[in-house]
C-alpha cells in the first residue's frame, strides 16, 4: 500500500508527534510504503527522514499561491498513492480536486481540536464543510471534535493518540533534573504546551501567583514552543520569576514531567491532549481546563480535575489540593497510568489507523 501524507507544518505539536509514531508503526509492517508532503522548511522531528521513502517541501510564496497544485499535482503523479492523508485543513482543500484526477482515497485528518466557535467565523470549520462531502474518511482525535466539526457520521473515526511506554524508559531522575534546573523548592508544577493563542498561559501564570502570594515552597515550570520568549515572561510580576523557570522547546519533556508533582493544562479548546496523556502516563495527577475531548482522557476526581475556562482562583485552589495531599496524588496518578494503559496505547491508535487504510482499499 502507497500512502502520502500531507502536513501544513511540522513544529513539536500534538498531531506532528501522531504522525512520526504512525509513520514507526508502518516503517515496522511490511506492505507499506510512504512519503511525506510538508508546507515548510521547519521539521522538529527529523526522524521523519530517516522513516520516509521520501520528505518533499512544497513552500508557499504567498498565501494564494497556486502552483501548489501544480507541485502536489507532480508529487501525486511520480508516487501513485493508493492514499492520500492529510493533517490540516489547508492541504485538505489543496487535495479534494487532485482526488478526482488522481483517484486515490483521501483521509482527512484536520480534526484535532474542539472549536468553541464554529460556523462562518470559523476557517478551519468551513474548509471542513468544503472537504468532507469529497473525503472517503474523517479521522479526529476526539468525539468532541467530530461533533464540533459535523463529520457525517458515516465517514467518522475517531482514533485517540496513542502513548508508548517506551519514552518513559531512562529518564532522567527527578532529584537531577531539579539540580539541572537549580530547583529549591519541595514541590514542582508544570505546564508542557507551547505558549500561543490557544493555550491559556495567563491563567496558568495567574494561579500560579495566588499561589505563591500564600506559600513559597512551589517552583512552576513552562515546557513548550516560546514560553521562553519575552511576552511569556511577562506574564509574571518580576519579583516573582525566580519562582519560575521558561524552558522553551525542549526534547526531554517526560524528564522534566517526570520531576513535576502536578501538572496542568491551562487551554481554550482541545482534542485529546498529547500532554495530557504524558502526565498521567508518568503516573502524574493533572488539573486541566474541561472542555472539548479532555473529559474524555481526564475523569475528574479520579485522574485529576477539570475546571472552567478563564478561571485563575478555580486552578489554583484545585493545584493547592493537590499539593497539599501526597496520598491523592499518587492515587490519581496511578489510575491515570492505568487508564492510558488500558485505552491510549500507541500500538493501539497505529493498528486503528492500519485497519482504516485496509477497509478502504479493500471497499
């Protein structure tokens, strides 16, 4: 089977992470044969090279630029795919006319989050009204995300990430990595996600200020694309920093993880949370925002907590619970650990996408 995978970017985000562990899966089956189309020159992972046949770069000059198709047209015509699969709503679009000259099967994979806002204001909910009706499969990471979307349910799948237990094999132990990081501090909170619109960074750091106005045992830490970066830095009072440490892009995530005693996840929208799904794989008690395909990884009072949106004083006092109950934490993180072992394998989600791919080329 000949597949072609299709990506707008590849950063050290949730869906990228998806695609490299799905593209290992295949790399180890024999029968599969694959290649990689990406929309930039900026590759996080680059261990794609080394799994696919081929990576080609297809860079827009400008927004509106239509030798794109020419390009995917060229790339689609030399490699013959049996699928195609895209990871966003741009490349879906760019695929729907060359599914018809090219007949290949189109999977489109652009569900990865649960918008609070849908309908015409909405880009990527109406490039989802555009492709659906001309995709043979619409893979999302969530319930919620389909429903969001209106995927028609009879093209629907819903494949939840999927988590190896090998990346939490020789980690770096908690004591050194505090040392690392010059921790003094008994207790450690952390939040891993990339500091952007949709990460809610200012509730994170707000809590975390009304905590530290009432104790000062607790050292916070944000993991993630630009949380380094100056307007990250500004979200907490400077006489507090010291309190603090931005870390920016990291490759030693569930080492740093591994140290935290609580972790968060501060957000607007979601599908199912890669972070999410590290913290409770590492036997961590989590304090997430509800919402979106977060209820269905978290269950609140039993892996962790959910709490509203926007609401600073609600994340703090949930942290503050954590913190001060050794016993619960240990309880909720073992039963998280359990849960992902039980339903967010990631032999699980490549053997799902696997029997996806076979359905429809065998129909």
């Amino acid at each position: 089977m000949r597949i072609l995978f299709f990506i707008d970017s590849f950063p050290a985000g949730g869906k990228e992470r998806r695609l490299v562990e799905l593209m290992k899966g295949l790399h180890a089956q024999p029968g599969y044969e694959f290649e990689l189309v990406i929309m930039t020159r900026d590759v996080h992972y680059k261990e794609v090279f080394d799994l696919c046949k081929q990576v080609h770069f297809v860079v827009r000059k400008t927004k509106k630029d239509f030798s794109v198709f020419g390009q995917f047209h060229r790339i689609c015509k030399d490699f013959k795919p049996d699928i195609a699969h895209c990871w966003d709503s741009m490349t879906a679009v760019y695929l729907v006319p060359l599914s018809f000259v090219h007949r290949f099967k189109l999977v489109n994979g652009m569900v990865a989050d649960t918008p609070a806002v849908t309908g015409f204001r909405n880009t990527n909910w109406l490039r989802g009204k555009l492709t659906f009706p001309f995709s043979k499969a619409i893979v999302g990471n969530s319930q919620a995300g389909l429903n969001a979307y209106g995927a028609p349910a009879r093209k629907r799948h819903c494949i939840y990430n999927g988590f190896s237990f090998t990346r939490s094999e020789n980690l770096v132990e908690s004591k050194v990595m505090r040392q690392r990081l010059a921790i003094e501090t008994p207790l450690v909170v952390g939040m891993v996600a990339s500091f952007s619109r949709f990460k809610d960074y200012p509730v994170y750091y707000k809590a975390a200020e009304q905590l530290l106005s009432e104790r000062k045992d607790i050292t916070f830490l944000a993991v993630g694309d630009f949380t380094d970066s100056d307007a990250s830095l500004a979200g907490v009072s400077p006489e507090l920093r010291s309190y603090f440490r931005f870390l920016g892009r990291r490759s030693d995530a569930e080492s740093l993880i591994n140290c935290m005693n609580v972790c968060v996840l501060a957000t607007f929208t979601e599908g199912i949370s890669n972070s999410i799904m590290e913290y409770m794989a590492l036997g961590k008690p989590v304090v997430a925002t509800d919402g979106g395909g977060t209820k269905e990884i978290v269950e609140d009072g039993k892996t962790g907590y959910l709490v509203q949106a926007s609401q600073p004083a609600e994340l703090a006092d949930k942290i503050r619970i954590l913190l001060n109950d050794p016993g619960k934490r240990v309880e909720m993180g073992k039963t998280g650990q359990e849960k992902v072992k039980a339903q967010f394998l990631l032999t699980t989600m490549v053997e799902r996408y696997i029997g996806l791919y076979n359905k429809l080329i065998s129909g």
